[in-house]
C-alpha cells in the first residue's frame, strides 16, 4: 500500500453540500441508478466518494469513485483506472471503518 493512511485523510462535504445524500449517476448500459453518499474524503493523493445503491441491503459493496472538479467547477465522479490508486483507496477506506483488531 501506498502512504496512505487513516491518520492523514480529511472528511469532506462538497458532493454532499452539491447534490445532498442521494446522487443519481448513469451506467456503462445508459440507465440511471440512485446511489447514497455513504462518506467522501481528501487524502494526498486526491478526493473521494463511498456511495451504495440506494436500494441495497447496508452489507452490499460499495462503489469507490473519485471526485473531481468539472470546468464549470462543479464535482463530478468519476471511475479510478489506476488499479494501484483503487486498491490503495478501498484499502484505507476499510482501515477507517472497519474495527481495529489486534
């Protein structure tokens, strides 16, 4: 893993203060799917989302996006393609809300 750790993340609001706790996003078939912000976050190596299909169970995996800012500066989510920077953000997105064990 990367230098990331729990220690250096800062909580953020901006896609909840932008489009509130239900997002609406459009996937790979062209349908739209409401998903809930379940917690965003700023580390070093940028900003993120955790959201859930709003229809889900709580256990259900989670989607990681990326935030970004569009010209227009706006937040926009989008697909982390570095295998790497995925790994390393689910891996600390585990180590904040899973319970510590020894």
């Amino acid at each position: 893993m990367s230098d990331l750790s729990a220690s250096n993340v800062k909580l953020s609001s901006k896609l909840l203060e932008a489009y509130g706790v239900l997002i609406e996003l459009t996937d790979e078939s062209g349908e739209n799917v409401v998903y809930r912000l379940i917690s965003e976050f700023e580390t070093e190596s940028g900003a993120y989302a955790v959201l859930q299909k709003d229809t889900a169970l709580p256990d259900t995996e989670v989607e990681i996006l990326k935030i970004v800012d569009s010209a227009d500066g706006h937040p926009e989510l989008i697909t982390i393609d570095d295998d790497d920077e995925w790994e390393d953000v689910a891996e600390l997105y585990d180590e904040l809300t899973l319970p510590f064990e020894d």
